[in-house]
C-alpha cells in the first residue's frame, strides 16, 4: 500500500512512524543478530569448499577499510591478489599482510579511479591479462554540502569515482568473465543511500542510486552465463570515508563525522560482504542501523513523511550550521 500525506496530516503520520519503526527495529535486532552470529562463525567448512585455491581476485580501494580488510580474507584462502588504490605504500603494507596471511600472490595495481574512463582503461586491461574469478568494486568517496550550493566539478568528481569508473571496470570484467566462460562473481559495496537521499549527501546518495540501479541491470543480462553481482548496502563503516569527502566546491570535507566513528568495524561489514559473494546473493544489507533501515521502508510505503522527516533534518543542520558560524 502506499500512504500520501498533506501538512494537516503529518502529526497521525508520524505516530504511524513510530509503530513502523518500533517494528522495524525489532526486524533490525534479529537481523543484527544473524549478521552478528555469520562474523562470530567465521567462514563454515561448505562455504569454504566455494572458493578455491588461486582465485584471481581483483580488490578496489585495497589501501583500507573494508577493501583492505576483504583482501585478508581473499588471502587466507590462498588468493592470487590484485590490489588497487592510489596510495602505492598502502598497498604495498596491505601486499605484505595478504602473503603473510597465505595469499599465493599478491600484486599491487595503482588505479585513480577519479581519472577518465580513457586513463584507467590500460589499468582495467593489465588486471584482466590473466582473467578474474572475482572483483570487488569497493573504492568511493562521500559528499558534504547542500545540493544547491554543489558545483558541477564536485557532482563530475563523485560520479566519476563512484559510479562512471566502477561501471566501466565493472562491465568489461563481466565481458571477459563471459569471454573466458569464467561463472565468476562481481561485487560491489554500494550504501543504504542507495535507496533514499538525504541532505548534504546529494552527490554521494546519486552516485549510489546510479550504482545499484547500473549493477541490477548488469545483473539481468549476464545471469544465463553464470556470473553473479553482489550488490553490498553497507550503513555507516568507522572508516576514512567523512575525511576524505568532497565538500560543495569540490574540496575535502578532512572531518570525521560522530556517525562515521561510531560506525560499524570494517573487519565485520567486509566478513558479511565475502559471504554473501560466495552464497551469490544478489543484494545484503550491512549493519544497515535503524534508522536506515525504518527510512528504506519509509521510502516505499510513506514518502511523503519520508520528504517531511528529511526536511526536518535539513532545517536543523542549516541552524547547527549557522550556530556555529556565529560562535
């Protein structure tokens, strides 16, 4: 069913939107639990059995976080690596770790993915020289400014970073894999943002939309060769995503929001992503948190508090921020 709203509705709607998350949260809980008990188990013994010895795997923004952390897990099943990211002595520390954790070979790449799809296309060519079992599309930046304020520079950086360069790798490793006749896996950390925008994320909720709804599509056409897409909406990770943010003139945010590091562990979400390749799933949810989970929910049954609970929540960030211009 679908519930509209007009302004003399919102007070009934709102309490409606407390039962919704009252349940939803309830949902969360047991979710939380069940993702919570996969990262305590570990890999089992038939989820081992899915992935060979000298898998080539191919692993995007490697330098950190969740790439770095899926990487390990890649590496103790004896992986051949290729790790790309732009900071060449990251890599070279997260090369180290993967032979040490039993990766058969692990080889540094470098990739920018905010260069031209022309620039990383030698790039894209070098990785797939030997062919790919598996890549993680995993490298992305966030946004931080009002959407009206973004210049087009910053919208062209974030798409081209989360999006242009990911779809472009994305379907020439699917090409291959059906060139090869490689029933391969293609894996994507997208975000909840997927599914609703939110205020000073306009940049980075688009991105992700374009992300989803792109790899959905890819999806649709190279199932019959055997390949799957895992889709990964992770919520907010304790990573370096909010520093490294593109702010509305295109500059770095080099904050780290209260959300961001309150986040759950890049350990535990790339543990979830990993099983969820190997079981082919189509689409996970991580760690999504309440709040997410209520607003995703929102979006299909009552956008119109959805929009209302969000201008709310712009309306308090405008006054935050003018508070603290005058302080």
């Amino acid at each position: 069913f679908l519930i509209r709203t007009r302004r003399r509705q919102h007070q009934p709607m709102i309490i409606f939107s407390f039962c919704l998350t009252y349940v939803t949260s309830f949902s969360a809980s047991i979710s939380r639990s069940v993702l919570s008990t996969k990262v305590k188990m570990g890999m089992t013994q038939s989820t081992q059995s899915r992935m060979d010895e000298r898998w080539k795997v191919w692993v995007t923004g490697a330098s950190s976080g969740v790439g770095e952390q899926f990487a390990y897990l890649c590496a103790k099943r004896g992986a051949v690596l290729i790790l790309s990211a732009r900071r060449v002595e990251k890599l070279e520390a997260v090369a180290r770790e993967c032979l040490s954790l039993g990766a058969f070979e692990a080889r540094i790449l470098p990739l920018d993915q905010s260069a031209s799809v022309e620039m990383i296309s030698p790039i894209i060519d070098t990785a797939l020289k030997d062919g790919l079992d598996m890549v993680l599309l995993n490298g992305g930046v966030s946004t931080r400014g009002r959407a009206i304020e973004t210049e087009a520079k910053a919208l062209e950086q974030v798409m081209q970073i989360n999006f242009l360069s990911q779809a472009e790798i994305g379907r020439r490793v699917a090409a291959d894999m059906i060139n090869r006749g490689i029933q391969g896996r293609l894996v994507v950390t997208s975000s909840v943002q997927a599914f609703f925008g939110l205020p000073s994320r306009s940049g980075y909720a688009a991105s992700k939309h374009a992300l989803r709804a792109y790899f959905d599509s890819l999806r649709s056409e190279i199932t019959e060769h055997g390949i799957s897409v895992t889709v990964a909406a992770p919520g907010y990770i304790a990573t370096e995503l909010s520093q490294n943010a593109i702010t509305a003139d295109g500059t770095k945010y080099g904050q780290t929001d209260e959300t961001t590091a309150k986040g759950a562990s890049p350990v535990d979400v790339a543990s979830v992503i990993f099983n969820a390749a190997e079981r082919r799933d189509s689409e996970v949810f991580v760690f999504p948190g309440i709040s997410a989970l209520a607003a995703s929910f929102l979006r299909t049954l009552a956008p119109s508090l959805l929009f209302y609970l969000t201008h709310k929540r712009a309306l308090k960030e405008q006054e935050t921020k003018l508070h603290n211009k005058d302080d």
